[in-house]
C-alpha cells in the first residue's frame, strides 16, 4: 500500500504523523512510503532522515498522487482535499464534530478513521493520541507557567536569603493534569489538585499532591460509565466554586486542564476568583479550545490582568515539542494502522472490532458516526 505523510498545513502546527522509527515498521510490514518535502522539519527531522527509514521524498510536491493510505494530524483542509485520490483512507486527529469538510469525504468515497474517537479501553490506549498529546501537553503547560512566573519554583535556602517554593493549584487531573502535577512536582513546588472525580484522589496522592476534595451530591456519580467527567448539579458547583477561589486565592500557578467530551469547558476560576489572585501568579488554560476553565483566557494569547496575573490560553502545547509529541503520535498512528491491514499489506476493515467500528467516520459514500 501507498502511504502519504503529509506536511500538516494549519498555521502553528509542527507536528508530524510518521517519523523515521514508524517508516521503518511500515517499510518492513511491506508498504511504501512517501513523505512530503519537509514534513519533519518542524519536529527535528530532515528529509534525509526519512529516506534513510527507507521512504522517499515527493518531489514534484504531490505527495498524495495516488496515495491509497494518508497520515496526518489534523484534519485535511480543502484544497489537501482535492488532492487526495477518491477512495483513499486517511488516519488522522479530525475533531470530527467540528470538521468542516464531512460532506467532501462521502463525496469522495474516502475512508477516514477520527483518532480523538478512540475507545478509553486497555486495548486501545496505545493507539490514543488524547492521551499522549495531553501527557506532553500537561508538561508543557507547567514549562509555560514557570516561563511567565517571576519567582522560583523550588524552595532555595541561600546566602542571599530563602526563597518559598511555588504553590501550584491543578484543575482536573485527567492525563494533562496528572501530568502537570508530577512536572511541578520535579521541579520542586508545592502542588494541590481537584477533580470532579473521586477515583482521581489516589492517582493525585500518588504523585506527592494534596487532593482537595468537594464531596458529591448524594446518589450522583461524577463519573460516567466511559471513565469521563459528567457536568454537576448547581449546588455541587457552587460548593466547588467557593473552595476553588479559596484555593487560587494562595496559589502561585493554576493550571486548569477539565473538560467535559462533546460540552463546553466548565468555568472553574471566575473573573471575580482571578481579581482575588496575586500580583505576578499565572493561569495557564488548557481548556480554551473547548472554551476554557477561566472566561478570561484567550486562544494562544497572553493576558495580563489590571492586578497583574498572566493568564496564558494555550491551544496546542504539543505543537510546541513537536519532537517528542510527533514521536508518540506517530506510533499511536502504528499501531492503529495495523488494525486496517491484512498480511498482504492491503486495506482489510473489519467493523466488528470497537476500535475500528468507533473511529471510522466515513467509508464507501457513507458519513458514519456523525
Ligand atoms: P479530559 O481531557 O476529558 O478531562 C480532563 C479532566 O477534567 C478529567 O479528569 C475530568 O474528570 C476533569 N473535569 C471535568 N469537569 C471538571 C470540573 N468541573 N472540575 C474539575 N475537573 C473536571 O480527560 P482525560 O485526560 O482524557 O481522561 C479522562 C479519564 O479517562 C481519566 O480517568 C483517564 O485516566 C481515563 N483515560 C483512560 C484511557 C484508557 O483506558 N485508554 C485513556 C485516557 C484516559
């Protein structure tokens, strides 16, 4: 099979959904691989280190000229559209809900597979590029804080007097914030955390963080069945509401990370929460895609308050190591593909498996799962 890397093309993003270790495995599973000119540039690697993983490079710029299998990360655009040949899969992050272009698919008898659709299963987790991009994202958040924060993070004892460790407040400890806590941790601050979830005290604990707790309402689980948040009653945020402001009141940095699949963002630090916080602390909001965790916060942009806190709304922290973040995309994408082929190497679809069944948002004509 023909497999298509492409160079991504929305502004800012410098990831890639192949790297030269994953062209090496789909070279050996007996497939061929071509890679657009430059498609690693913006994760450290060349095109030479490609072909050396035994790819070639498309050289006349068409990389899809009969491509039958495309990789990407996010989803194509129109013009990547038209490029691609009718009846070709292609594997990438579409934010399908939102994908403009779901019409074109059918249109063009494409099969596309939605990596965001990816089941939270055991089985699954190797192939999730949620999950992997929030564990670099939730890294990077804190390197971002730490970078607008003006102080330092560990406590330092010095000739030139002690310096306090940073307090460091995580809303939602999903994997981005789990994440967060253990980067704040290692570099030495004081963390606290909160989630909706009960099970996520111990996860929290685990990694040396105080768990702040505000207890359910009676009979409701804030868990649904698939593992993820479910929006709460009125009474239970409010409660949340208090104990959160009580909390960025003494933090130095907050990373809000919650979200709820297919709903807005909740708003967990209100512009009142965020007038109460210090001079100099940060916000840094994870959730701004979805419309953030604090109403303050603006897409890739840096805010600072009128009584000095800097809230920082990042959309796509992966982007920003897109070395290591492209590494762990691409073998989610590998991993993945080997569930569509059969041992001849050609397109193979079985729709009795979950993973394939969940994912796949548009086969032979047909929209599915839209
Ligand atoms: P997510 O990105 O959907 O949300 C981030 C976190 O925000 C979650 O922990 C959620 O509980 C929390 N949240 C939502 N509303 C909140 C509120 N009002 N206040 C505070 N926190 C709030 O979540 P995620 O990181 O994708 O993970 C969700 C769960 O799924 C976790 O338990 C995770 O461990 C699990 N998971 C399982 C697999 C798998 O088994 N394959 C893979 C990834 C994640």
């Amino acid at each position: 099979m023909l497999i298509a890397i492409a160079a991504e093309t929305h502004p800012g993003e410098c990831r890639v959904a192949a790297t030269p270790e994953t062209v090496k495995k789909y070279v050996a599973q007996g497939h061929t691989v071509r890679v657009a000119p430059g498609a690693g540039r913006g994760a450290a690697i060349s095109d030479d280190a490609f072909v050396a993983a035994g790819a070639t490079i498309a050289a006349d710029g068409n990389v899809y000229a009969g491509a039958e299998l495309v990789l990407k990360v996010r989803a194509p655009s129109e013009a990547e559209l038209a490029n691609i040949p009718d009846g070709a899969a292609i594997i990438a992050s579409f934010d399908a809900q939102r994908y403009p272009h779901k019409r074109w698919l059918a249109d063009k008898r494409l099969t596309a597979f939605a990596l965001e659709r990816m089941p939270r299963t055991s089985r699954a987790q190797s192939m999730d590029v949620l999950s992997s991009q929030a564990n670099v994202a939730g890294y990077r958040a804190v390197l971002k804080a730490c970078q607008y924060y003006p102080r330092f993070m560990p406590m330092m004892m010095t000739a030139a007097g002690t310096v306090k460790p940073a307090r460091v407040l995580i809303l939602g400890t999903g994997v981005a914030g789990l994440q967060a806590i253990a980067t704040a941790k290692r570099l030495g601050a004081v963390v606290e955390a909160f989630d909706v979830r009960p099970v996520a005290r111990e996860q929290v604990e685990s990694l040396g963080a105080r768990f702040i707790e505000v207890p359910a309402d009676e009979g409701q689980s804030a868990e649904t069945s698939g593992g993820y948040a479910r929006e709460m009653s009125a009474d239970y945020k409010a409660r949340q509401a208090a104990l959160i402001a009580e909390r960025a009141r003494e933090a130095d940095i907050v990373i809000t990370t919650a979200q709820i699949p297919g709903k807005p963002a909740p708003v967990l630090l209100t512009p009142e929460t965020v007038e109460t916080m210090k001079q100099g602390s940060v916000i840094v909001d994870l959730a701004v895609e979805s419309g953030g965790n604090c109403p303050l916060s603006r897409m890739d942009q840096v805010v600072t308050t009128p009584n000095g806190v800097t809230v920082l709304g990042s959309g796509n922290l992966p982007s920003e190591l897109a070395a290591d973040a492209s590494a762990m995309f691409a073998r989610n994408v590998l991993t993945f593909a080997a569930l569509l082929f059969d041992k001849e190497a050609k397109l193979a679809l079985n729709f009795e498996d979950d993973i394939v069944e969940a994912t796949c948002i548009a086969h032979q004509g047909e929209l599915k799962n839209l």
